[in-house]
C-alpha cells in the first residue's frame, strides 16, 4: 500500500532544518532547577539572559532551554515568587550548547502565588486546547472521602467529564465511552484505572508529580485513542533525606516510604538515585460492619489493595532514568447481584537524555501491563477477559528561537483474550495478537501574538493490514495579555473495542477486544466497511479570560463525529452471525469552567452542556451517559494564624442519565435447546423483557450530592506534619439511583451519608 503524505509534512521537516542551520549561528543554554533544600525540580519559573530578549519557562521537570543567545560574557538569572533570584556568569561561543544546573533557595513567600504566575505563563506560551493540567495541590482542594484526596474524586469536576456512580463508576470524557480514553501512568496504558468502589483509583495521590487531561483535540504525540487522554506522571522519590507517609481512615490504610540512596549534592556532574515505595488497603469491607451498618446489605463489599515502586536515577547534567512497577487488585461481592475481581500487574522504564553538546533531547520510555477480569453474574454465567502487551515510544526535540519540533516513533503490541456467553446461550469469544507502529511530527511556531502547532501522525495497524493518516492542528492567538482565542482538532484512530452493555444492571465487566479482522458491515447495512477501526474527527474552538489576576473564565464549544464505532454483536442468535456491529455518533457540547485562587482560596466553578448520540442505521438514540446539564462547584478556604486550618466544599449536579424502558415480560422458553419432548405448554421458562422499541428513551431522576470536609494540619518539628481531616460525603444523603432491578421491580440507590475521620503522618 502505497501512502502519498501531505505536503504539510514535508514543510514542517524544512522548518526542522531550519532551525539547526540558526542554533549554528549563535549558541544554546539549557538545564534543570532543583530547590536546594529538598532536590524537587521548580517548575513554572522563568529563566532568562539578563542583556538579551531570550527566556524560557521551566517544565514539570524543571527544564529550561534558551536558543539563540549570541556570542560573549552573558548572565543566566532566574526569577520565580517564593524563590530567591540567583544569576550564575557564563561565556557563549557561536554553535556551542551549554548545560547549566540551577540550585535555587526558598523565600518567605507562599507557594499559592508561585503556581498562579506560572500557570498564568505557561497559558500564553502553549497552545493547551482543551488541556487541564492539575497538580497535587489541585488534587488535595477537594473535599476527600475518608480523608484521603484521589483522582477518581477529582476528574469528574472537571468540565465534559461524566462519571456515572459511587459504586462500580466509568468515565466518559466529552461523548467517548471508557474504552475511547487512555489513561496513563509514567507512559503504560492503565486498562482499568478506577476501583469498583468509585471513590478510589489505582493511584497514590502521594506519588502524582502532574496530570494532563486531554478531553479532545490533542495533538500528534498522542495516540491509539478516539475520544481523550489522561497523562499521568509520578514524581521521584526525595534525594535529599529518607521520609516516611502513613495514612489511615475507615476506607483505606496507606504507607509511602522514599529517599536517596545516592544523595544529590550541589554542583555539575553531581547525580543522585531515589527511591520510592507505596502501598494502599481497603478496609472498608470491614469497617463499614460497625461505622455505617444502616447501609442497605449492612456492609459496603469492595475490597481492593495497590503497590507501587520507583527508582530514578539523575546526572548531574539532567539525564535521567526512571525504573517503576505496580499491581493492583480489586474484587466486589453485590449480594443476589454480582461478583467481579480483576487484577493488574505491570511496569516499565522512562528516560531524558541531554546530549552533550548537541541541542536535540531524547526521551523514551518501555513499559508491559497485564490486566485480568472475571465476573459471576446471579445467573452464574462466567465471563472473564484479559489484555497483556508492551508499548516502546522515542522522541526527540529541537528548539528554535521561537519554535519547536518534536517528532519520534513508536511500537506496541498486545494480546486480548475474552470468554462469554450472551442470552442466547452462543458462546462469543476471541483470542488475538495485535502489533500497533507509529511515527509522528509536531511543530510548535510563535508568531508574534499567534501560536501554531500543526502535526501529522501515522498509525499502522499490522493485524489489520491498515494505515491510518492523521492531520492535527491547534492554534492560539494572544489578543491581549487577559483575552486568549485557540481552536484545535484533528483525526483519530483506535484497535480496540469492549464489551460494555448499556442494559447490565451493573457495568462492572468490561471485556476487551482487538478490531475484528473478520469482515464487518457499515450499519445495518450487507455493504463492507472501508476499514476494520474505530474513527472519529475533533473540531474544538475556545475562549480565555483572565477577569483578574486571580480569576480566569474558559469556555470551549466542541463536536466529536465518531465516523465508525465497533461494537459486539450483543444479539447474536447462530454460529453464522457476525460477531461485531457497527455505528456512528455524535458529540456536541459546551463547556465553561470559572476558577479563582490565592494562597487561602481556591474556588473552581464548571458547567457542562451536552448531547451525545449514537446512530445504529436503524435509530439515533441517546447513549446512557448523555447527561445534558452537568453542574460543579468545588471551594477550599485556609484559616487560622498559621494557614493550618482547611475546609472544603463540592457540590455536583447532573441531570438523568438516558435509559431503555420496559414494555413487558414473557416467559423465554429455550425450545430449541430442550428437545421434542419438551412440553412447553405446561413448563414454565425463564422471565423475559420486552424492552421499549426506542432506545433509552427514558431518563432516570437528577443527581446532586454535597460533600464536605476539614483538615488541621499539626505541625510536629522540621520535616514532621500530621494532618487530620473530618469529612461527610453525600451530606444531606440524597437518594441518588444506583439502577432499577427491573424483574424485582426495586430501585437501588448509590451509597448514603458517609461521615469519616481519617489522619495522614508524615515523618
């Protein structure tokens, strides 16, 4: 198969050469700030040459680069709220690359107004459409159930994200269902990041250095997804001293240890080794026996445990390598319902490499996860699904005056198992090996007050025999230094589908397939479709606002044309049946999120409107997670003399998700399968339902729910806190509907008022 790129591709390897012909002329100063005391990297500060234009804001990982710094005696400064400024003398030569090592002191200043200004930055500085990045400050805002702060509790605040329950809760990110979103820790896909308790991911909070979600539009450094990207980074462990974390409260007990084992030491050529071990266990199989007794069952039946470990290794002249692993492990027991347990078990290896004397950096990163579900249903039909693979992904960067290139490769490869039996009693399975390479480019150019970003990516889908080209494009225009106009969007292509059925009573399992490779059909239709993927396009405006210096307003229409989803086929009566449908959708939305921050309040603010639909060549319906209007309003207030006081308030309101009515009930009696001696005249079969024809053509009640909690934090000496934290979750106890047993015609509702007391040591 022949592919004929597109021009744009080639201009944006012209613009690559480009910029190594200009570094030639003058020369380039990089490296990495760390805080003196503690060894962490400060992100979001500027650093700059003190008689030149040339400046950089450093990453999450403390980076910085100048380009284009001319020949002769320079100055590099650098200048960030809560830190002293410090300038280190340096002697530029034409084509010469230096690598520089910033140590930088703490100043009397509080952090709050340090990320406010480097965030505020770092929005006119990147493109970033429909990107929230958060930090574990923006986590630890929330009010925690049990006292302990978790993503799982955090990303549903955010605007076009749909959570859809306490117990056993997916995620849908602006009209994309799970399966449509990649979550990642550290570069390895998470199959199954939540627990079946929804209040909890497979995350320590305490190791989380960044979060990016990307509800839509990104560009070509990501892929394999058609809906959004969760990014997820870990920090490393302390290089300057041992530590200790313990935490404990009704739900969960934790403890995180880290340290150096190579401390790290002030100077070049001065590198460290870290450690960094955590684990997490549920107890609130057991406490819930005592403390919350009146829950209906008389216990909450998750059980779950997670482990992870990181060791880093740092030069002195930034490069750095990182070696992790994790398991995590769940299981849940509804009474007369359902059993599910599923495991995860993984790792794998990052790395940043500095070239000496060459302006290029080089990262990389391998990784292996093995996921494993089974479930029980009531009617003792098992059904289990396994995906195991590795991923290997190589970047590169070049930095131009005002510009820059990324572009790299990338290899993954898994193996998807899946074993199940539908209503019908035909058994569907699948067993599949499937190779994924890809290549991409991004260019990232300022142009005056405008900033462009074109890229292109390639995706061969090798089991498929398939090559998807995808165009990306996002820009943003500094109308003024308030006022930020941005679009993005793009193509996107998947190989993997699940099983989800919107009519289980509970969306425990999901069992994960690869893209048929056997023939499949544009929906209901007997014409083949043109390819064997999922498919969509993103096209997404936005509008920033900075009222103040501390308030900023976003606001981001969206749609989302899902062109091809592929679905199991669910209704399957014979061996000759296709095993996969397919079908089209549509996701449109506006999103606007209002935040303000100083260094005692944090006030965050969303509204979500939405539509999203699916069309099955017979019907369009509404999926069951379009929730029209969906309300958030989240507010942390510091008190007292020292700023050791917190509390912390969340309220959410959504309208009712969409669902299929019942028409009626039928006695299903399997002729076939009992033989000519049957007497179904006199026997009695199975209950049936008859469901409405139109489906989810009904909507259940509104959801809200308000929780509430405060923290002291006690001060003990040096390095040593102990935070304690009062919480209720659901605090006027709102009957929110859990799902509606529709053969004992009773309505189960999510979890009720939960007070807890938790408290979290550090040493």
């Amino acid at each position: 198969m022949i592919i004929r790129f597109p021009n744009t591709v080639l201009i944006l390897w012209i613009m690559v050469l480009s910029i190594s012909f200009a570094q030639a002329q003058t020369g380039t100063i990089r490296g990495k700030v760390f805080d003196k005391e503690t060894g962490k990297p400060v992100d979001y500060a500027n650093v700059y040459v003190d008689d030149e234009t040339q400046g950089s804001l450093t990453d999450e990982e403390g980076f910085y680069n100048i380009t284009g710094v001319t020949e002769g005696e320079h100055v590099l400064s650098f200048s960030s709220i809560g830190y002293d400024s410090i300038g280190v003398a340096f002697t530029m030569r034409a084509g010469k690359v230096i690598t520089q090592t910033l140590y930088v002191t703490t100043a009397s200043v509080t952090l709050g107004d340090v990320v406010v200004s480097g965030k505020k930055q770092l929005k006119k500085k990147k493109v970033l459409v429909s990107t929230v990045r958060l930090s574990p400050k923006d986590l630890k805002a929330l009010p925690s159930t049990g006292g302990e702060a978790d993503i799982a509790q955090y990303l549903p605040v955010l605007p076009g994200v749909i959570f859809s329950g306490d117990q056993g809760g997916q995620l849908y990110i602006r009209g994309g269902s799970p399966i449509q979103n990649m979550i990642m820790l550290d570069g390895v896909p998470i199959y199954n990041p939540f627990h079946s308790i929804g209040f909890f991911s497979v995350f320590e909070t305490e190791t989380i250095r960044s979060i990016d979600v990307m509800t839509g539009g990104f560009n070509a450094e990501f892929g394999g997804r058609i809906s959004a990207i969760v990014d997820i980074k870990t920090r490393v462990g302390d290089k300057k001293r041992h530590s200790l974390t313990a935490g404990l409260n009704p739900f969960v007990g934790k403890l995180l240890v880290e340290g150096p084992i190579v401390k790290l030491k002030e100077g070049e050529h001065k590198g460290s080794i870290s450690y960094m071990f955590t684990g997490k266990q549920s107890i609130i199989d057991l406490t819930s026996k005592q403390l919350y007794s009146y829950v209906p069952g008389g216990q909450i039946p998750f059980k779950f445990d997670d482990f992870f470990g990181k060791i880093s290794l740092v030069s002195g002249t930034g490069s750095k390598f990182d070696f992790f692993g994790f398991q995590f492990n769940d299981n849940v027991a509804f009474t007369d319902l359902a059993s599910y347990d599923w495991k995860t078990t993984g790792g794998g290896m990052n790395f940043s490499l500095l070239p000496k004397g060459s302006p290029m950096i080089i990262n990389g990163r391998v990784g292996y996860s093995n996921y494993q579900s089974k479930t029980l249903s009531e009617a003792n039909e098992p059904r289990s699904s396994g995906i195991n693979g590795f991923n290997f992904d190589l970047k590169f960067t070049n930095f131009g005056k005002k510009s820059e290139v990324n572009y790299g490769l990338g290899m993954k490869g898994f193996k998807t198992t899946f074993d199940f039996k539908n209503r019908y009693g035909v058994p569907i399975g699948q067993e599949e090996n499937t190779t994924e390479i890809n290549a991409f480019v991004k260019y990232k150019q300022q142009l005056g007050n405008l900033i462009i970003e074109p890229g292109f990516r390639l995706n061969y889908y090798a089991s498929l025999n398939t090559f998807s080209p995808e165009g990306r494009l996002g820009m943003k225009y500094n109308i003024t230094d308030y006022l930020r106009l941005k679009v993005a969007g793009g193509m996107y292509s998947q190989n993997l589908t699940s099983t989800v059925n919107e009519r289980d009573i509970v969306n425990l399992f999901v069992g994960f397939l690869s893209g048929p490779e056997s023939t499949i059909y544009k929906p209901n239709s007997t014409e083949k479709a043109d390819h064997h993927l999922q498919t969509a396009w993103h096209a997404i405006g936005g509008l920033e606002i900075d009222l103040t210096s501390r308030l900023e307003l976003n606001i981001e229409p969206y749609v989302k044309e899902f062109t091809q989803l592929i679905a199991l086929n669910r209704n399957k009566q014979t061996v000759q049946e296709p095993k996969f449908v397919t079908e089209t959708g549509r996701a449109l939305g506006l999103d606007f999120s209002m935040k303000y921050e100083t260094p005692i309040w944090y006030v965050w603010g969303t509204y979500s409107l939405g539509k999203v639909n699916r069309d099955d060549g017979e019907q369009v319906y509404n999926t069951n997670f379009d929730r029209r209007h969906n309300v958030n309003f989240l507010t942390t207030y510091s008190f007292g003399h020292d700023k050791s006081w917190e509390a912390s308030m969340r309220w959410n309101f959504g309208t009712g998700f969409p669902f299929t009515r019942t028409q009626g009930f039928y006695q299903d009696i399997d002729i076939h399968n009992q033989g000519v001696e049957y007497d179904y005249l006199s026997e009695n079969g199975d209950l049936g339902i008859q469901y409405s024809s139109q489906r989810n053509d009904g909507r259940l009640p509104t959801y809200h729910r308000l929780d509430l909690s405060v923290k002291k934090t006690i001060k003990m000496f040096k390095h040593g806190s102990l935070d304690i934290t009062a919480g209720v979750t659901n605090a006027y106890n709102r009957a929110n509907i859990f799902y509606f047993d529709r053969v004992k015609y009773k309505r189960v509702n999510q979890l009720p008022t939960l007070p807890s007391i938790g408290m979290v040591l550090k040493l």
